[in-house]
C-alpha cells in the first residue's frame, strides 16, 4: 500500500491518487532530484580558488561580460584563483543575450586556451556561455547536434564535462543551478537551447553582495524571470503525467512539479511577494532575499520544468525590433526576464482552471488577498496579481509596450510552437490556437 503523506507540499492526497493511477498506466511514478553542489553567503566569491584546487583545475577559462568585467566582482575571483595557484585564462566578451555565434566563439576561445576548468562570473548569458563552451570545447560537434529537439538532434555529450565553478551576478536565472543553456538561433530568428545534466556546473557560488549595485531595471528583469521558474514550475504539469522514460538514467530534469519543487517555488513565491518590489527600489536586504530566492526557485525548476511563459518568450526575444531597456546596453533587445513575464499573466489565466487551487495558493504566496476568491476567479487574482506587480516596478505593458501589436501575432507564434520541450510541460495541451490566444491576451494589459 502506498503511504500518502498529508503535510502541504509534500504528496498531498491528489498527488497520491495521481501516483497510484500512474502505477496502472504508461506513466512515470518516481521524481528525480539533482543540482549543482551550491555555497551561499556573502563574500563566498574568495572561495573560488579553493574550490577550483579542490577539483583539480590547474588553467581555467574565466567568462565573464563587459559590463561585469569591469566591477570588483571578477577581481576578486582572479586574485582568489592566482593565490592558489592557477593560471587564468579571461574571454570578456560573454554576448549580454548570447547567439550560435557568440556560444562558437567562446567555445573556439576555450579550446585555444587549454584549459582544464571553467569558471564564469555574471549572469544567466555568462554562465550559459561557459556551458556552451564547455561542452562543445570537450567534445567538439556541429551546433545543432547538442541543441533541444525538434530545432536540433537533442544528443547528449558522451561522457563527463571540465569542472565548472559558475558565479551568477544577478538574482534572475538561476543557471548555476541548472543543466540548461539558452541562446539566440539567428537563423530562426529565436531563442532555443540546450537541456542536458551534463552541462550543469559542477559547483556555484553564490554572493548576493553582487546584487547590492544592480541598477533597478536589472534587478526587476531578474526578478520576474525568479518569479516565472517558480510559478511555472508550481503550475507545470505532474510528474505522475509525464510518460515513463525508457530507462531511469533517461528522466528529464524538466519532469514536471514533484514535491520537491513543490517546496522551493512556495518559498520563491513567498520572498518575491514581501521583496520583489522593495527590491527593485534599492533595499540591500532585500535584494540578499531575492538572491535567495532565485537560487530556491533554480533548484525548482531544474528539477521540475517551466512551461509556456518561458515558451513563449523566446520568439519576444528573438523577434526584437527597435525596444532599448533602461539599465541594460543601448541595443536592441527585449530582457529575458522582461520577455517572459509579458506573457505570464495571460498564460496564468489560461491555465488555472487546470488546478485553480495551486493558481490561488501561488497568489496568496504572493501577496494577493484570496479571502474571497472563489476557484472560478483563479485565473484572474493570480494575472491582476502579477500584473499590479509589473506596473509597480514599471515593466512594459505587455508586448505592445515592447513594439509588437497584433500583426505580429503569427511570427511571435510560429516562433514558439517548435519550444516542445517547455509547451509540453503545461498544464494544458498547447498548440497554435492556444498561443494566439495568449499572445493576443498579452499584448496590453491595462
């Protein structure tokens, strides 16, 4: 007999039943936890040297961006890598939204080097860059081979990767903490990537001291993108869903919300809720907190998947006309994490009806007041929720505030219908229809 534990997060009685009736069926009945071996605290970046000798790094390449280049936070890991003893090898050239292009380069720069480790210091595009370059420096391929089917082959590289030590500089991607690289086909004219545990980094540190001099509209981005990985994976489809994989070792890391994942987004949402705003507005607690967070809320999703917001935002992305953030460099682009949330509050309403309760629970964690909600309102406390929150922090109003109107509907959806491996992930079934329907809901919002 199947013992149900009855604590919230753990199996509840739901996700009991949903087990035992996957017990019966092609479904999977057993979850999967795994991530990078994480140090948290402030001024834990003195540590990258040890750490490094403790792996047996003797030459590593530091990725590092720009912008990132130029603060303290890489000097210290370069003087902590020399004091013990290592010889350094910088590429400062990291893309702040990586392509094919940039992820060749840096993976060209790494096999000149010879280097026998990596280390990458900044945000979520660094440390994808370092994955990148990691995995087709060791094991050299066409681009496409490594990257997520059906846009590529989805192979995974045949043996283990160099160490390597990632140093996130932001509160947003939680790419230390996952076996996922984003990047920007320009072919596709979208973004795509790569999902293999091999490429997760081997170690993180994580210094939410980098977070104190972020200029506000970084730390917003971030933190939606945080508040995205959270809510996705506390919506996504049940692990019980998810058909069983041929072989245990086969489990994708994107297996859909377990109780594990359960735990960190409530947490993530809990923190954002009290701290995303005040965050945003310059307090260093909470920016500590948010840096928290999105550590909470990495280890979630790497181990749970998002879904549709996260989808749908490669083509926002990718299909970037002439908007220019404040806070980041004066190029075209549209933040990762800005282009996710622009469609969350749409999805969300779309979803809820697939576990109004969990949509409900996840606004509360927020900060909504659900006292007199009834299931049937779901969708629409937790999208005025999100939506309250982005007018706050000035975010776009939705995807026209970004430069698209429906016109483009079409291309933003054409973009996002080949994302399987997150669409699939929903609650709900996604195709064509669904997505205009969403892009079509997203693009103003008040």
């Amino acid at each position: 007999m199947l013992a149900c534990p009855l604590p919230h997060f753990a199996l509840s009685p739901e996700g009991c039943a949903a087990t035992v009736a996957a017990m019966h069926h092609e479904f999977d009945t057993a979850f999967s936890i795994g991530s990078s071996h994480i140090t948290f605290g402030p001024g834990c970046l003195g540590e990258a040297g040890d750490i490094a000798q403790d792996l047996g790094i003797s030459r590593i390449a530091l990725f590092t961006d720009p912008v990132v280049a130029s603060l303290s936070h890489v000097q210290v890991v370069i003087d902590s890598l020399k004091a013990a003893g290592l010889s350094v090898a910088v590429y400062p050239d990291v893309a702040i939204e990586p392509t094919d292009k940039s992820f060749m380069a840096a993976a060209e720069f790494a096999t000149s080097a010879q280097v026998d480790g990596f280390i990458s210091v900044g945000g979520g595009s660094v440390i994808d860059t370092a994955k990148a370059a990691n995995l087709y420096s060791t094991y050299p391929a066409d681009l496409l081979d490594y990257v997520n089917a059906p846009i590529g082959a989805g192979d995974d590289p045949p043996g283990p990767l160099k160490p390597h030590i990632a140093c996130p500089t932001t509160s947003g991607t939680g790419s230390e903490c996952t076996g996922i690289a984003v990047f920007d086909l320009l072919e596709m004219k979208a973004k795509t990537g790569i999902a293999s545990k091999a490429i997760t980094p081997s170690r993180a540190l994580i210094d939410p001291e980098c977070t104190e001099t972020l200029p506000a509209e970084v730390v917003a981005c971030s933190a939606f993108d945080v508040l995205s990985h959270a809510l996705e994976s506390y919506t996504a489809r049940r692990f019980t869903q998810r058909e069983a994989p041929k072989r245990p070792s086969l489990r994708p890391s994107g297996q859909g919300s377990n109780p594990w994942s359960d735990l960190g987004c409530a947490a993530a949402l809990e923190i954002l809720g009290r701290h995303l705003v005040s965050g945003v507005e310059g307090s260093v607690e909470s920016r500590h907190e948010l840096m928290w967070a999105a550590t909470l809320a990495g280890i979630a999703f790497g181990n749970a998947g998002c879904h549709a917001p996260h989808g749908m935002s490669y083509s926002v992305s990718g299909l970037v006309m002439d908007y220019r953030p404040a806070g980041y460099p004066d190029v075209p682009m549209v933040p990762h994490g800005m282009s996710v949330v622009l469609n969350a509050p749409a999805v969300f309403r779309k979803t809820a009806p697939s576990n109004p309760g969990r949509h409900l629970e996840a606004a509360r964690l927020l900060g909504a007041d659900i006292s007199s909600a009834d299931v049937d309102d779901a969708g629409e406390v937790l999208a005025d929720q999100l939506v309250s929150m982005m007018k706050i922090t000035d975010m776009p109003n939705g995807l026209s505030g970004v430069g698209y109107d429906d016109a483009d509907i079409p291309a933003l959806v054409a973009g996002a219908l080949p994302q399987r491996r997150l669409l699939d992930n929903a609650p709900i079934p996604i195709d064509d229809a669904a997505l205009t329907e969403m892009y079509t809901d997203a693009m103003r919002y008040w």
